[in-house]
C-alpha cells in the first residue's frame, strides 16, 4: 500500500479527517508553530510575573481578576478544609455531596438574588449539558459571535432535534424578526454576559422584553461579567457596581425568563461553574444533566477557594470605600485598580462600553466586590 505524503507541521495524511479539521484551523496552526508563547510551559511564576524557559514575562493574560488566587486570606484557609476532606471525594454528584457544594450553593444564590443554582465544574460542561435540555426539540437563537463553548452546545441541542439559527450579534431586532419567523417551543436564546473580547454588556434589557413578549428563555452566559460588575444603586460611586454578582443585576434585571451560567475561574480563580435558575429546573437538571450524574467534582481546593472568596468578597465587599489608599496586600491602589491587568479592563478594546478605562495597580491584590474588570 502506498504510504500518503504527510503535512510537515501536523504529520496528518492529506484528505483524511485530522487534515480536515487542521485545514479549518489553519491560522492557528500557524501560530503555534512560529509563536513560542503559545502553548508555553510556565516554570514558574512571581506575583504577576511567570518564567518560560529563562526568560522572566509580565502576565498580562490571566483571568484572575480580583487576585485572590494569591490572596493569604484564601490561600491560608485552605489546607483546613483538606485535611477534612481530603484531595478529591470522587463521587458524582447524583451520589454524593461535600457539605461544601450547598453551602456554596447557598452563598452564591443569595449574592446573585436568583431563585435557586446549581454548581457543576465548568461552563464547557453546563453549555454541552443544559443547552440541549432546555431546548429541547424546539428552536435555540444563537447569537452570531457567542462564545464556541455556548455554539458547540446548540450544535449538540441540534443533534437532538432542535433547530438552531443564528442573528446578528447583539442585534435585539433582528431577534424578533427572526422569533417571528420560527415560532416552534420551546424557544431558547443564548448570548454572551459581558462579551470576553470587547469587554461590552449586552442590550440585556431588550433582549428580555421580546423574550418575555414571545415566551422565550434567555440563556445568558456571564463568564467575564461574575464577580466584577454588580448591582447599582444612586449613591453607588462605582461604575462596576458591588457585590459582584453579574450582568442581570448589574443592569437592574430580574431573572424571570432568565437562566444565568457563569463560573469561578476568572474572578475566584477556581474550577467550579452555576446555573442560576428557578428549583424546578435545577431538580429537572439533576436527573438530566451528565455532569452532575457522571463527572467527577471540583477538587476540595477549588471548593474550598470559592468558599472563602465568597466570604471576602463579602467581607472587603462592605468595607472598601471609594478613596485611594493601600490596597489590602500593601499595594497603593484605587478603587478603580485592585487585582485587575490591562487585558482584562471592560471598554479597553471598544469605544462603546459605559465602563471607564481603569488605572493599573502595579502589584495586583484581592479586590473589593465592588470594583474591578473582566
């Protein structure tokens, strides 16, 4: 048998379906076979500075927004709960629960003020699993630049005898036209929080009202928004709010015909992921959802940091005011600069976001609730 020429980047065989698949992502193949801070491997880190091979970097790449994944506080709290839990109590969570989970589950539905949520391990997994069960074999209206995770989600809602079409991104009228166009229940709409790439909130009001108006559920995705803006009042100084509790309070919305995801691994530098939603689903998602059946849970460490940086951004959360002074870790900050890199700062890659463009603190420390970006 004749043996095929063999791409000289990925060893593929022309036609076959690892070619395909590298053919499609072209660009970045390409980039990580000429760029070599991609992929690294960091030796080690300093603060905010990481190590790859000899070379000393500034990380303007982490999505540790608030800083707490240096934070004492946390950090010290946190072999505590090992040395009661140990590393990894692998049941599913149909079997079993670390006392962890609802309390967890508890802190987090009062700070957001939905109904009731539920804690699965990534959002990777809540989109490939409730996505598919909310719609159902009805109709998802995907937004045109949602996330891949949330995509890959209605792709597999698709597999399952939903129709899935997609409108313009952030485009609440070109929505209704379409909510006109396809009238098949149950009718899902899945969008972005905060957008992960320009740092803008959506049009989230207009967006529920023809959800509302069509019997529509809006599936809101707050990766980037949870933990660093929240709800305002008029006294409120902050543009970003307080509390930290996401998108849907932030801009003074109630979770009717709401389902909220977000997750702890930006602003609580955890693995751990919710869905805030009313008791009848989550009790439905119990008996529904893989991951919570099947997958193993969130180590006791990252249990454990979502805790105790609930209970800091609490605690920091009601003390911080809005003068310059010493950050917490002994930085000299504002309340527009603690934990935050330039990456990471809402309105810093458009012109349209409400937010304004922070000062940087030079040592990132753990953030009050009430200020700091995505």
């Amino acid at each position: 048998m004749t043996e095929l020429t063999r791409s000289p980047r990925s060893g593929a065989a022309p036609g076959n379906w690892l070619a395909r698949w590298l053919a499609a992502c072209t660009d970045l193949e390409d980039l990580f076979s000429h760029h070599r801070l991609l992929d690294a491997t960091i030796e080690e880190i300093d603060g905010r500075r990481i190590r790859v091979g000899e070379r000393w970097l500034i990380d303007f790449a982490s999505c540790n927004y608030l800083g707490l994944d240096l934070d004492r506080e946390v950090i010290e709290a946190i072999p505590a709960y090992l040395d009661r839990w140990g590393t990894h109590p692998s049941w599913s969570r149909m079997l079993g629960n670390p006392a962890l989970y609802p309390q967890i589950e508890g802190r987090l539905t009062e700070l957001l003020g939905a109904p009731d949520s539920l804690l699965l391990p990534t959002l990777t997994h809540i989109h490939a699993s409730v996505i598919p069960v909310l719609a159902s074999d009805g109709t998802v209206f995907v937004d045109a630049r949602a996330h891949k995770t949330i995509w890959d989600g209605c792709v597999g809602a698709r597999a399952h005898g939903a129709t899935v079409v997609r409108y313009a991104h952030d485009d609440p009228e070109a929505l209704g036209r379409l909510l006109r166009r396809h009238p098949k229940a149950p009718r899902l709409v899945c969008m972005d929080g905060v957008n992960s790439m320009t740092g803008n909130p959506p049009r989230l009001p207009e967006f529920l009202a023809l959800a509302r108006a069509n019997d529509a559920l809006l599936y809101v995705d707050d990766a980037h928004g949870f933990g660093v803006i929240g709800e305002r009042s008029r006294s409120e100084t902050s543009p970003y709010g307080r509390r930290g509790n996401g998108v849907v309070r932030h801009l003074g919305e109630s979770y009717d015909h709401v389902v909220l995801t977000g997750g702890f691994s930006k602003a609580y530098s955890s693995l751990l992921a919710f869905v805030a939603c009313p008791p009848e689903l989550k009790r439905l998602l119990k008996v529904t959802a893989p991951p919570y059946l099947y997958s193993g849970p969130s180590p006791v460490a990252s249990l454990a940091s979502v805790l105790v940086g609930l209970q800091v951004n609490e605690a920091r959360g009601m003390t911080c005011g809005p003068s310059s002074g010493p950050g917490p870790s002994g930085s000299s900050t504002t309340w527009r600069s603690w934990g935050r890199s330039p990456s990471t700062v809402p309105g810093s890659r458009s012109s349209r976001c409400p937010w304004p463009t922070p000062t940087i603190s030079p040592r990132p420390a753990a953030s009050c609730s009430t200020r700091a970006s995505t």
